[in-house]
C-alpha cells in the first residue's frame, strides 16, 4: 500500500477531465462499490491499489462531491478558492494554496 501523496485540504485538480476540489477524506485504497468502478470506462479505469480521494469538487457548471484515484489527481497551483458550498463548513482558508480544518472539525 503506497502513501498519499496528497493532504486534507489541498487543492487538486483532475488530470483528464476539468474539475478541481478539494480534499476532505483519503482511502488508503479503493473502498467505493463494484458498480460505480465499473461505470468507469475501461480505457481509463483507474488501479485499486492506490490512495483515492474524496473531493469538494467543481467544474465550470455545478459543485458536487466526486471520488478520484491519485493517478488522476494533480496539485491545482491556481492559488483560486473552491467555490463548493460545504468548504467552508469544513475548513477555514485557502491559505496558501492549502485550506485547513476548522478547529471545531479537528479529531
């Protein structure tokens, strides 16, 4: 099992598609159901063995929450806030690029 090379509350923006979001929950490794992994295009299906991320997201029409595989993800250096509506009840920021938990979400 490999480590994720991305944090709760960065920003990361998907390699083949044009969404962005921000980070809010890791899976060491694939941990969704058999259907949605199927509903994935076969050319593009992601391996199971690797970190998945559970994103704020948004593309340039709407906000929602996907689920992406590491080797889809990329840092987003935009520097721009996520503009999802659960951001902000979640993290304060970005500051730097980065958001970080409220203190009152901390564990």
């Amino acid at each position: 099992m490999q480590t994720a090379r991305f944090n709760i509350g960065q920003i990361v923006r998907h390699r083949l598609y044009p969404f962005r979001g921000v980070v809010f929950d890791v899976d060491p490794e694939f941990d969704n159901t058999e259907e949605w992994y199927e509903s994935i295009p076969e050319t593009v299906r992601p391996r199971k063995d690797q970190p998945f991320y559970h994103l704020f997201a948004e593309n340039a029409e709407t906000e929602y929450v996907a689920y992406v595989s590491e080797q889809n993800l990329m840092l987003d250096e935009t520097g721009a806030p996520v503009r999802h509506p659960q951001v902000n009840e979640m993290f304060d920021g970005p500051f730097d690029g980065v958001y970080r938990l409220r203190i009152e979400n901390r564990n």
